[in-house]
C-alpha cells in the first residue's frame, strides 16, 4: 500500500505545492477533484484569506485537501489553532523546525508533512515526530537551500537513513520525473511550477506563458550568500541581481504585480527547472491524467526489464 495515499486519503500521489497566493481554491480544488492533493498556502501572510479558503474548498470540493504551514512566515498561532478545529486531516509544514507544531497537529488527528532540503533535517524531523517528508531538492522552484543538492541525490540520501513515507519535490512535472523518483524511494510528488502553469491557476496569463517559453536553463539561483535564497525565471531585472550577487530587501514588494498584473520584471518570478519541459497550458485534469498513465506505462517497461533480467 502507498503510505501517502493511506495518509491522503487521495486517488493519485500527487500533490500540489503550495505557493504563496497562488495556492487557493481555485487551483486546490482542480488538483484534488482531478485525483490529486490540492494545497491551500499560508505563506502569503493573508491570515483571513486564507482561513476562507480552507473554508471554501470544504464547499467547492468533496475529495481530500490539505494546508501549508510556514513556519517562520507565521506572525502567531491563530492559523495553527485553526488548522487544528477545522477539520483538516493533512498538513505539510515548511520554513523551520515542526517540533513545536508536531504535538498539536496530531492531537488533532492530522498528518504532517515537513519539507527538508538536507538529510540531516529529515532525521531531525523524524525524531521529531512527522509522519513523512517533503524531499526538496534544488531543481525546485521559490525559497532554495543555497548549497545546492539535487532530488536525484537527496532522495537516496534521505531514503537510506529513514523509513517515513517521501514526497520528491523539484525537477518534476511529468510521469516520467514521477517514474525516476519513485526509483529511488519516493511514494509520491510534489509539482509548483507545472501546476503555476496550468488553465485553473490564478496567475497572469504573462507568467504561464514564460514559464512554457523558458528553456531548462531559463531560471536564477539568486541570492546565495543572503537570506532566501530563491530560484526564479530569468528576467531583465534578475540578470541585474544575479550579477550583483544580492538581491534588496524590498524584492517581494511587487510579487502581485508579478501574479496577477503580468509585469515580470516587478519581482522575482518563482519558477523551477521543469520550466524546460513545460510546452503548453493544461488543466489539471489533463497534467495529472497525463502523468499518471506516463509513469505506468514507464513502469511497466521497467517491470519488463526486471521479469526478462535485461537491459533493453
């Protein structure tokens, strides 16, 4: 049995990061009514808003959903708090240690999830308590460990030293990053950027567009001797900052005009590596469709393999 489904509750293993503002309903629920798992983010500070739309999903959707938790962008505890009365059975937390948020969240029968970048803070995690993790690695768009690690990499590391349930996260929009990341020990997949780009999400049509016209090298590690580091797409102003080397402190004050204005010079445009393999806008029903009989059909020509004890 897949231990992330038996966690979710969901029909596929595929989850939906959860981006700051753009992670709401509107999108969550095309994931999760397309077999997915739609998440519902917190990161944007719009504490309210936010508790709407974990509100509204329980209308708009009857299959499962679940919410971020970032833990250094909370101000206070009012969005845990709600989280626990609300009724959501999962939750995936990010940004910093879950020790804390750990013992409240499973009192209140939630699954927890934290996102690490480094085997060291999966086995922190584990002792901690979570009940999986989200393996990031730096192909990943948004906030980035600045010592670059790949999922390739990180998910063999992670799985070796624990046994909890693992999510592989950057560097995957298709069935064919699902198949590989299953290889090497993943029971599921989180997609950002495949999802930024699809019919449902919220963003201008300005950044799906560049996202499906930027090739693999079409992102910036940006800020790497600071705090965040980030990737984003390339841009006027990015090739500026990655020269420099540092990037302001008001970087993010333009973000909604980025999302929703379609001015891609306003602020970094959060992207991954898969930018390079994204050609066309989709809806989510067709992305998760579409992996889905791409990995089986991967796996089964691998199974093929392994039956015959041949390599092709």
């Amino acid at each position: 049995m897949n231990r992330v489904l038996a966690h979710t509750g969901a029909q596929y293993p595929i989850i939906q990061a959860p981006m700051g503002w753009i992670a709401r309903s509107q999108l969550a629920s095309a994931v999760s009514n397309a077999g997915g798992i739609g998440i519902i983010e917190t990161s944007s500070g719009e504490t309210e808003v936010c508790k709407a739309e974990i509100l509204k999903m329980k209308e708009i959707t009857d299959k499962p959903f679940g919410v971020n938790l970032p833990i250094m962008f909370l101000r206070d505890d009012a969005m845990l708090k709600f989280v626990c009365e609300s009724g959501v059975k999962f939750v995936t937390t990010s940004a910093g240690s879950p020790a804390k948020f750990v013992g409240p969240l499973k009192a209140a029968g939630i699954v927890v999830y934290h996102a690490v970048p480094t085997v060291d803070a999966a086995v922190k995690c584990v002792a901690a308590g979570v009940d999986g993790l989200v393996v990031e690695g730096a192909e990943g768009g948004g906030f980035k460990n600045p010592e670059e690690v790949s999922t390739l990499v990180l998910l063999q590391a992670i799985r070796a030293k624990v046994d909890v349930p693992l999510v592989a996260a950057g560097g995957i929009c298709d069935g064919r990053g699902m198949a590989a990341a299953f290889a090497l020990g993943a029971e599921a997949v989180q997609m950002g950027t495949r999802f930024v780009s699809s019919a449902e999400s919220p963003v201008h049509e300005n950044y799906k567009n560049k996202i499906v016209a930027s090739k693999e090298t079409g992102t910036y590690v940006l800020n790497k001797k600071a705090t965040p580091c980030i990737r984003a797409l390339k841009s006027g102003r990015m090739d500026e900052i990655y020269a420099e080397g540092r990037m302001p402190a008001d970087i993010f004050s333009g973000i909604r005009d980025v999302y929703f204005g379609g001015n891609m010079e306003a602020a970094p445009a959060l992207a991954g590596e898969t930018v390079g393999l994204i050609d066309s806008i989709k809806t989510a029903k067709e992305i998760i469709d579409e992996t889905v009989a791409e990995f089986f059909a991967i796996a089964g020509r691998m199974g093929g393999l392994a039956n015959g004890h041949t390599f092709g």
